[in-house]
C-alpha cells in the first residue's frame, strides 16, 4: 500500500523536536532541574508564577545550547531575543512560556547520518531555547485535577528541521542522529518514553516532481521510535486517501494514539491559539560574542559522525559497524580500548557485537558497571591472537568472566585452558572417532558432506573442546580423503 | 512626626526611642487612617516588637510604609484587588529585604489603584484613599497611600511605584516629593507587575534629603532582576544634603508650556518657581520633545500590552481568590477573573490583549515601540544641551472623588507629563512648589539624563533653600 502511494507521490516531512536540557538548575529559576521528584518540591518563585517573581537566564543553559547548535554547525546568533506566548492552561503558571520566537540563538546548520550506507544530512531552520510547561494530573476516580510545577522552567532547546526528510525511516534516522549528538555531549537523556525528548513531525504529500509542497498536517504525542514511524506512515496512508478523493488535506494539529493505531484530530488552523507573542520585557536581550562561542567551542567532545568516520578509516570498519560501535560514547571508547589492546580490530569488532552487546540492554548506562571491561576483554582476546585459545573458547571464557569477574588469565589457569594444536595427539581422537562410527563414515563417504561437522564435534568433545579449530578440520579433511 | 533626617538626630540624641515614635505614630494611624483609607493593614505589633531593638543601618528605627504591590515575607499581598485576597508573600521584595536591612521599620500595607492602575487611587478593592489636605478630593495614583499617608504624618517615608507617574502624581496631589528612579536603578524583584518595562519603585518623603535616604537604601543592581544595570550607585544623600543651582543647565520643554495646558494657579506657581531657580543661578534654555503628544497614546498601549500579560498569572489555580461553582478548567479561570478583577483593570486587559492580537500587533504594538524609542531619543539629544528638564506634573491639582471616574479618557489625561519620563526610561523627581487658590498642593518635577538621580537631588535640595514649600498643618 505504501509502497504503491510513495511511487505515485513525495512525502515531505520537518521534524520539530524538544530536548529538556540536563542542566544543575531551571531556566528561569533557582529551582532544582530533577526528574521524578515528589510533586511540587523542585520549585522556586519564578516557575509558580508568584506575584512580583522575575525569571532570571540560566547561564549554564545557555551554554549548552550554544554546545548544541556548534555541534550541529549552527550560525550562532550574536543577539537573540526572548518572547512570552501566552496561553491559559492550569501547568502554565505565569500564562504564559518565556521562548525564543522570531529571534532565536541559532540559525541553520544540520544533522547528518549514515543512511543506506551513505552519509545524509538534514538541514535545519533553527534551534531556539524555551522554558518546559509543569505538568497536570488528572485523578478521575477523585474527580480532581492536580498540577505538579516541578517540570515547570526546565530548560528546552527545539530543533526545528527543513522539510528535507523523504520517508519514515529516514525520519527515525535523523531523530536517532540528533539524539546521539545530544547524548555525546551529554546535555539530554534523549529519552522519548520519559518525555525529555519530544517529536512533532509535519508531515505532507505532493505529485512526484512537483516543486509546490502539500498542505501539512502536524503530528504530535509520538512517544518512540516505532510510533514516529507508524504516525508517518498512517499520515501518508490518510492524506492519499483524501487527496484520491480529490479533496483537500486540511492544515490542522493531529494527535497520534499508539494504543489505537490512529491519529485524531486536534485543531485546524482556524482553531489555532493566539499566541500574542511579544518580547519578554523582564529580560535583556541574551547577547552571545564570538569569544564565548570559542570557549564553547572548545569544550565540545568529538562528535558522533566525526568519530564514526575515524572508525571507518583508523580500525577499517565499514560504516554499519562504526555505526553500531558509536551507539554511545561508553561503546565506542570500550570498542577503541580492545581494539588497540588486542591489535585485531575486525576481531574485536566482531567479538564486542555478537558476544558483549547481547549482554548489554542499554549502551548509555550499562558500560558504567560492566565486566569483563575493555582492558580485560582485550587480554582476553589476546589469547585467541596468541593461539592460546580458539575463538569458542574464547567465547567460554568470556562468560566465565562475566559471572566470576576473574581475569581471563586467572580463568585460563584454573581450568588449565589451552587449545591443542599437536596433530599427533588430534589424530588419534580423529581416528578413534571414525573407528567408532562406521556407518557415518559410509554415509559420509557417499555424499553426506554435512557429517563433516559431526566428526568434528565428536572429536572436540573427547578432546573437551580444546582442539585447535583449524588444526583439527584440516587433519580431519586430510584423513577423510584417506591421506 | 517631622522629617526622616531629624528622626534620625533624635534617635542619635537620644531625644526619643524607636519604641516611642511608633507608639506615637500608631496612635495617629489609629485615628486618622478610618479617615484617609491610606493603609488597608497596619503592622501594629510586629512594628513595635522590632522598635524595641531595631537593626542597626541607616533607617534604624524609621518607619517605613509600603505599598501592596511589594512584599514583604509572610504579610499579605493584594495590590488593592479581590483576586489576591489572602495571598501571603512566600518572600521579601529585594527592596524590603534592603529596608529591613538598613533597619527601617515596615508599619504596613499602603492602600493603590488596583494592580497600580488609576491616577486617583479610586480603582481600588477596599475604598479610595483621601487626600489630608482636602478630604473630598483624590490622593492620586496609584501609589495614593503612600503619598496620604506621608503628608498625614502616619509614617515618615514611604515606598510607592511609578509606572506613568504613580509615584509623581500622588505625591504632586498631597504635597509631598517623590522619586521615579531611572528604569534598571531598583529592583522589581518582589514587586508585582503592571508593565514590566515601565515599572520602578521609588521613595516617596517629605523633602529632598528624607527622599534620598530611603533611595540611597534601595538602589543598586540586583541578581534576582535581570533589568538592573551593572552602573554605580551615587551618593544621593550627600547630594541632598549640599544642594546647588549654580550655573545649573535647565531645560523647559516647549511642548510641556503650551497655552491653557496648566491651570492658572499652577501656570503662576511654575512661572514663579523658574524665576527662584534662576535667581538661584540655574541656567535656563528651551528644548524640545516634538513627540510628547503621542505620549498618552504610545503609553497606553505598551503599558497594557504589558499588564494583559503580566496579569495573566491570576487565574485562580494556585493562590489567591478562586471562583465557586465552575463547571471546567477554563471555567474556573474566567469566572476567578471575571469576579476577581475590577473594571479598570478588566479595561486595560481588554486593551492590552487587543493590542498584541495577531493581525493587530504590528499596528499597535510595535508602532508603539516604535514612537517610544524616538520620545526616549529626544530625551537624551535634550539631555546633551541640559543637566535637567524643570516640567509640571499635572494640569491641575486634586479633583473631586468620583469627577473623573466615569470618564477613563479623561483619568488617562491626567498622566500626560508623567508617562514620557516612564516611556524613556529616565529619572524624575516630584516636589510641591506652593499651594493653589483652594490650598491644594502644586508638584512639579525634575527629569534626568539616564542615572542621573544624584543630580535631581542636588537640583531639588537647592530649591527648597531658594522657595522652601511651607506645609500647612493639617489635622484632617
């Protein structure tokens, strides 16, 4: 279905996101900036609205942003204003969000990313810097509504995208690569569930090679990955059948519904809020020289991209696999440790994915506590480079490692663990097997080829799995031919 | 009760207490308050309490009054309105904390305008204040309490706000000086908005150098504040204290003296105060302000902008007065504003909203901000040929209770030599010059470069030695 609308039409999709800012404080208070506090007890004046509380700019806010919009080779407003949007809404206690309207902090710049093994960049229009709204709570069995001001002045920074994104998957991919950046310089959890990561996607179609774009409809509430592309995709699927129908997408709000699988309307533009948007008279001007950007720029870490083409030419990776390995900065520094202890960086590569990743739930926090670390990890993989052990053993070890926390060494000396590479004394255990397996080796010998890796099997269990691999499979290859 | 400075040198002197002054002053409170209306709460026990051993500073022991639109922790807050019925203050305005500090004594809550808006204190939730020297007639506003309750001797120096001449014409009404600091010389943190980018607190006193004592307290830049500039404070005091004239640029806006635009009285006394100027050796030449008349307009319109904003915080949920019987969240909100709100203020949100509705914004708005930028820059090109503006406050002197109330243009008018000194951010200081035929004080006022309140205090206390207002007695 999709696949036939999208031969027949474009879609055009902006992504605006929000990221709540990891700062010490709030951004126009005093108060703590804490998740999951008890309600009500990380405020100060200013994010309750009391009268007479004036906000007052965090710096440190502030300078995270300008980390950001460096990150993503943003032009850095030299002057950039703030603005009240009013609205009358319970979590909104002032009536009103101090934000960065028609002057923001930062213009232009770009996400990119690995997409289909090639390097996409996204542009972006803006990134402005915002207070977050407190929160209501709605007690329906009580038939009472609560609000809760601790989220209330929490910093946000919205990224604001060009309509440049071409289909759901690429969507999800230039929301991944922002949240990356965000998470390398550890300014945002980057975590769409908990909400301090947030998407809205404007979404629209149009006849393939045409220049004008459709109207667009604005997707809210997507609360993951998966949900960003399913709403994207039901949006398609919904503004095709209306335009087959040869009528008119109409520019409204939807809300998307992830239990139900469908968008609802929430406001057409006619219905759209005044915002009654004017400069914030309590604050100056937020002024940014070319010094501070400097000092901002220094504090910058290499950034995902940067570092995922070091891997592509320092360790020979291919983009997938440096992709994967700088899924966070704890992966991709546990990765460059093995790799330049144990000097096999495909090895490596290769044993850090299949083997310590299936152990691994989440790259961001996991690698904090884990063991084996990389230092052991790259012992331990020395040992399959030194011949001391096989791959599989490797692999035995490894999980010894995990539950024990020795040193792979230490492990490889109690169990006195080392591969056997004598063929002499392979080539008895080979020669018993076959001896007390007539009938496979008829079989074999009239076309089974797969009893090649029963023989093989046989052999490593008489020898408790410590027979050299490849020592083995060519002795057993040498002795099947009847050499 | 007499002057702050004389208070002081009896304290010093051990002439009288603290404790005594207080005593004497809650007496005179206890009697003519019920008259005047200027406090809606005293702090009678609290007051005497710290008399006993007041903080050591500048203002040991001087009562203070206060306006309800700062706080002062843990007192009620209401800005004369409804809506804010039994709202504590959760902390102190910066310039309580300071006051307090300095070791004044706060002897309560001073009766305003509704949220500040109104130029004869009637906009008020719990009665108008009245003028002591004539009880039929308006204190002004909308800092009306803090004027009345100065010239009545029910306090010796007060805190007011001017947003267009709240300060300044209350105190021109009832005979007392008043300052309008320069926009970024004090703290608004603490002080409930009107228009955030016209409002500034000031002292109001009975001369020059009480006026400059409480400012001396106050000023300063302040953290909490993001619009206080980082500029030196000055030494007002010592400037009240000399005072001199002498070779003293004067500027007299041409647009400020237009014929029939000042009532005869006040024409004369004004005419008459130049003259004790320049006999005094200040220098007078004529400037211009070509865009005065768009004052009014430009004012209102910012000055609402602002208010629509800064008022829509009230909306029941979180302090404050709360509707009964709603129906919906949106509900509760309109009906709390609809109850809560008196209808000036109702009028200014109105306005405000309007004008910062999309469609509206560029005509309204940002055409104001426009003009105010050209008044402000006539101001300061005047300000390179003039060390200060002599001008009038009003074109008249106290009206009737209820003359102007049903004619909101006309109310408004009253402010026209007031809100340009808000609109350019500059300082000005009110002072009476003289009384009218009828006995009703005549104010006029300084205006000054930006910062340049050491010198309006010079100018000031170089005219009260030239023509010294003589204070009527008054017994209300």
């Amino acid at each position: 279905m999709l696949e036939e609308i999208l031969k027949k039409y474009e879609v055009v999709i902006g992504l605006e996101v929000h990221a709540q800012l990891k700062t010490k404080t709030k951004l126009m208070s005093a108060a703590a900036n804490v998740y999951g506090a008890p309600p009500n007890s990380a405020v100060s004046t200013p994010c309750t609205g009391m009268p007479g509380a004036l906000p007052t700019l965090n710096k440190e806010a502030v300078a995270v942003a300008v980390q950001m919009g460096l990150a993503l080779d943003c032009e850095i407003q030299p002057v950039s204003i703030f603005s009240r949007k009013h609205y009358f809404y319970p979590d909104l206690p002032k009536g009103y969000q101090i934000s960065q309207y028609d002057r923001p902090y930062a213009l232009k710049g770009g996400v990119s990313f690995f997409y289909n093994n090639e390097r996409k960049t996204i542009n972006l229009t803006r990134i402005h810097l915002e207070e977050d709204a407190g929160k209501n709570l709605h007690f329906d069995d009580r038939g009472i509504s609560l609000v809760d001001l601790n989220r209330s002045s929490v910093p946000l920074i919205e990224i604001v995208s060009e309509p440049e994104i071409r289909s759901p998957l690429e969507a999800a991919a230039y929301l991944k690569a922002l949240r990356l950046v965000l998470r390398y310089l550890d300014i945002c959890d980057g975590n769409l569930e908990e909400g301090n990561f947030r998407c809205d996607a404007n979404v629209s179609l149009r006849i393939r090679g045409a220049s004008a774009f459709g109207t667009r409809v604005e997707l809210k509430n997507i609360n993951s990955f998966r949900n960003l592309e399913k709403a994207i995709n039901y949006e398609i699927e919904r503004q095709h059948q209306v335009i087959e129908a040869q009528e008119k997408v109409i520019q409204e709000t939807r809300l998307w519904d992830a239990d139900k699988n469908k968008s609802i309307s929430m406001r057409s533009k006619e219905e759209a809020a005044d915002y009654r948007y004017f400069p914030e008279p309590d604050l100056l001007p937020l002024r940014i020289s070319s010094a501070y950007i400097e000092t901002q720029k220094r504090k910058l870490p290499e950034l995902p991209m940067a570092r995922m083409a070091r891997f592509v030419e320092d360790y020979a990776r291919s983009p997938y696999d440096a992709e994967v390995l700088c899924a966070s900065v704890d992966l991709a520094n546990y990765f460059e440790v093995v790799a330049k202890s144990a000097g096999d960086f495909t090895m490596a590569s290769n044993f850090i994915q299949t083997n310590v990743l299936a152990k691994i739930a989440n790259v961001e926090t996991d690698f904090k506590s884990f063991y084996p670390d990389a230092k052991a990890l790259g012992d331990l993989l020395l040992k399959v480079i030194d011949k001391t052990l096989s791959l599989n053993m490797a692999k035995e070890v490894f999980e010894e490692m995990l539950s024990s926390k020795k040193l792979a060494s230490q492990i490889i000396q109690e169990k006195n663990l080392f591969q056997v590479t004598d063929e002499g004394a392979l080539k008895v255990a080979l020669q018993k097997v076959l001896d007390e397996n007539p009938g496979q080796l008829t079989d074999y010998r009239s076309g089974k080829d797969k009893l090649f890796g029963f023989f093989m099997g046989q052999a490593q269990k008489a020898l408790q799995g410590k027979a050299s691999p490849a020592v083995l499979k060519g002795l057993l290859e040498r002795m099947l031919k009847g050499e | 009760m007499g002057r702050l400075v004389d208070l002081k040198k009896a304290y010093a002197d051990k002439k009288t207490s603290p404790r005594e002054t207080l005593l004497d002053l809650f007496k005179r409170i206890e009697k003519l308050n019920p008259k005047l209306n200027a406090y809606l709460e005293i702090f009678k026990e609290e007051a005497l309490k710290a008399s006993d051993n007041p903080r050591a500073g500048s203002l040991s022991g001087i009562p203070i009054g206060i306006k309800d639109m700062i706080s002062i922790e843990g007192h009620e807050l209401n800005a004369s309105s409804k809506i804010l019925k039994g709202y504590r203050a959760p902390r102190s305005a910066t310039v309580t904390e300071k006051l307090a500090n300095a070791g004044a004594i706060f002897t309560g809550r001073l009766n305003c305008d509704e949220f500040a808006m109104g130029s004869s204190n009637e906009n008020t939730s719990f009665g108008p204040v009245l003028n002591p020297n004539d009880l039929s007639r308006t204190a002004g506003g909308s800092s009306g309490g803090s004027a009345a309750a100065v010239r009545a001797d029910l306090c010796v120096g007060s805190l007011g706000t001017d947003t267009g001449g709240s300060i300044r014409l209350p105190a021109a009404f009832c005979g007392t000086v008043g300052l309008k600091p320069t926009y970024g010389r004090v703290s608004r943190s603490g002080v409930i908005a009107f228009a955030s980018s016209l409002d500034q607190v000031g002292p109001l006193a009975d001369d020059a150098q009480d006026t400059a004592e409480i400012f001396q307290v106050i000023a300063g830049r302040d953290e909490r504040d993001a619009t206080t500039l980082p500029v030196a404070t000055g030494d007002y005091v010592g400037a009240a204290k000399i005072g001199n004239l002498k070779g003293l640029k004067v500027g007299l806006p041409k647009e400020y003296f237009v014929k029939g635009g000042l009532s005869p009285d006040i024409e004369k006394l004004t005419q008459q105060s130049i003259e004790a100027l320049k006999k005094e050796g200040a220098v007078f030449s004529e400037v211009s302000l070509p865009h005065t008349d768009y004052g009014i307009a430009v004012y209102y319109l910012v000055a609402t902008a602002e208010a629509a904003s800064n008022l829509s915080r009230y909306d029941g949920i979180r302090y404050g007065k709360r509707a009964k019987d709603f129906k919906s969240m949106k509900d509760l909100i309109v009906k709390t504003r609809s109850e809560g709100f008196g209808a000036e203020v109702k009028r200014r949100i109105m306005l405000g909203t309007f004008a910062l509705s999309s469609g509206y914004f560029d005509a309204y708005y940002s055409k104001a901000q426009f003009v105010r930028s050209k008044i402000q820059q006539e101001f300061l090109d005047a300000f390179q040929k003039v060390d200060v503006i002599f001008a009038p406050v009003s074109p008249t002197t106290a009206f009737k209770i209820g003359e102007k109330s049903s004619d909101p243009l006309q109310m408004y008018l009253c402010d026209i030599y007031t809100v340009c000194v808000n609109l350019a951010g500059l300082p000005a200081l009110s002072f009476p010059i003289g009384d009218d035929a009828k006995g009703l004080p005549v104010g006029a006022q300084f205006i000054g470069a930006p910062f340049a309140e050491e010198t309006l205090f010079s100018a000031l206390a170089g005219f009260e030695k030239a023509a010294p207002y003589k204070r009527r007695s008054l017994e209300c």
